[in-house]
C-alpha cells in the first residue's frame, strides 16, 4: 500500500537534532518553512504520511518513491526514523536514497545492529583513529602490556563519548575543530613515542579521550543527542567501535608476524618504517587542521 502525504516543509538546516516524541514533529511541521529556495546540502525536508496498515504493529518497509538522485563526491544521505508505535519509540538509521527500503519493525536488535555496524565502519573509516591502534600494536608487540595499553584507550574514549550524550562536553564553536586537531598530534605524539619510549597506559587513557569526543562527534550526527534510544545507540556504537579495533589490532599484529617469519632481522626497520610513515602523515594532518581550526 501506498502512504499519503499529510503536509510537508522546506526549512534550513537547523542546529536543533531529530525529534524525540511525536508531538515535536508535529510542531515544527506546523512552523513556517523557507522563504527562499535553498542550496542542494543545505536544507532539510520535513514530511508527514499517513498510513492505514491492517495490523497496527506491522511490519513496514519505508521506501523512496523517488528516482536515485546522482550525488556529488562527499555528499550522502542519511535517513532518521523513529517507530514511534509503542510505548518505548525505537530509532532507526539507515543510509542511502532507501531505494530498497527501510524495515521498520519494532526490533531493537535491528537497532543495534546498525549501530554497531557504524561504530565498525566509523572506526575503519577513520584512518588517524586506525593509525592510533595500529601505533599500539606496533609499539607493545602481542604482549601483556598491549592488552593494557588497549583497555586503557577504551576506558577513555568511552567515558568521553558516553558523557558528551549526557551533556558533560563543551559546546563552544571552535571545539569540534580543536579536538580534530588534538586527535591528529595524539598520532603523531604516538608515532614518536613508540619509537623507543615505553607509554603509560594512563596516557594513552588521555588520548582516548580525546578520540572519544571524536566518535561522540560522529554519533551524534547520525544518532542525535535527543533519540528515544540513546542507551542501546551507544551501547551498540561502541561495541562496533571495540570490534574494529580488534580486527585492526589482528591485521597490524599478523603484518608483524608475516615479516618476522620471513626475515626475522626485517622485522626492527620495517617497524621503524611503519612509524616513521604513520608519523609524517598525523604531522600534515595536524597541521592542516590546526590552520583550519585558525
């Protein structure tokens, strides 16, 4: 069956997040819309359907009617969806034009796995976060103390993830560029320091901090600091983010074993390599944000 458009609305983006309960939505859709014909990227539609399903918590698949639009490079879309038919309302993301729909059926494991899947896919994306682990893994060997060093990263950047959805971070406009920019010297930092110098888990819990704030900025995008299921969204998310670290963690680890067994006197230079590369990359990136943070 086919949904019927109730009202819609063409307003700019606004710094307010999604919509918590039903009435919220119903509010700004009663708001006046745009005055001028906004820029493609720069504004967001707001949209009521109706529709008369035979069973009230049925499963729906929510798909766009419309043709793929073609999107310039850097540029996606992503669709916030609240199932707002039972007493605890579910968040739904996914990404994309929904050509193949959206399920919406209630399920808060199908929640969690789409969170999940974006803290991996966030984690994997990221490559100064990528380059943060893989410094771990080359700096502690598979040993004891990287086992530390790694619980060490999690505590921090789940504390700070965790306590910027609950409103404990900084929300001055120059902060997201600040940490931005303290998360690339935090590679290089890490670059240079497992070098030769045996690093404090405790400060390596510091720059997990700071990466923390890094993902809290990501989830919040995709999420919204106001979703009905906030616990679960973050919960899931930094599951995801636990398992892409571990997956990174594995393949730098195996990398090392490979060129051990090959030449176990390869193994020193082709580490000093590795960070000496690691290193000159999160120098450019510190610095390319620290002048666009200026």
């Amino acid at each position: 069956m086919t949904a019927q458009l109730i009202t819609q609305r063409i307003v700019g983006r606004t710094p307010r997040g999604g919509f918590s309960t039903p009435e919220e939505a119903r509010a700004s859709l009663a708001e006046s819309g745009a005055r001028l014909d906004p820029v493609f990227g720069a504004a967001v539609i707001e949209a009521a359907f109706v529709l008369e399903a035979p069973v009230p918590k049925a499963t729906l698949t929510v798909a766009s009617a419309l043709p793929t639009l073609p999107l310039p490079p850097g540029v996606s879309i992503d669709n916030h969806l609240i199932d707002a038919r039972t007493a605890t309302p579910i968040s739904i993301m996914q990404q994309g034009q929904l050509g193949h729909g959206a399920t919406i059926d209630g399920s808060v494991m199908r929640a969690a796995a789409a969170f999940t899947w974006q803290g991996v896919k966030h984690i994997l994306e990221g490559l100064d976060h990528v380059a943060l682990v893989v410094c771990l893994a080359l700096g502690a060997g598979a040993s004891v103390r990287l086992l530390w060093l790694v619980t060490a990263f999690t505590l921090g950047h789940s504390v700070t993830l965790v306590g910027t959805f609950l409103g404990f971070a900084p929300d001055w406009p120059w902060f997201t560029g600040a940490v931005e920019a303290a998360i690339a010297a935090s590679v290089l930092y890490a670059a240079a320091a497992f070098w030769q110098t045996v690093v404090a888990p405790s400060v390596i819990a510091g720059i997990g901090l700071l990466h923390g704030f890094g993902f809290s900025f990501v989830l919040g995008e995709i999420l919204g600091r106001d979703a009905p299921n906030l616990v679960v969204a973050l919960a899931a998310f930094n599951i995801g983010i636990e398992i892409g670290q571990v997956a990174i963690l594995g393949i730098s680890l195996l990398a090392v074993w490979a060129v051990r067994t090959a030449s176990a006197q390869a193994v020193r230079p082709a580490r000093a390599a590795a960070l000496v590369a690691i290193g000159v990359i999160a120098a450019y990136w510190t610095v390319e944000r620290a002048m666009a943070f200026v």
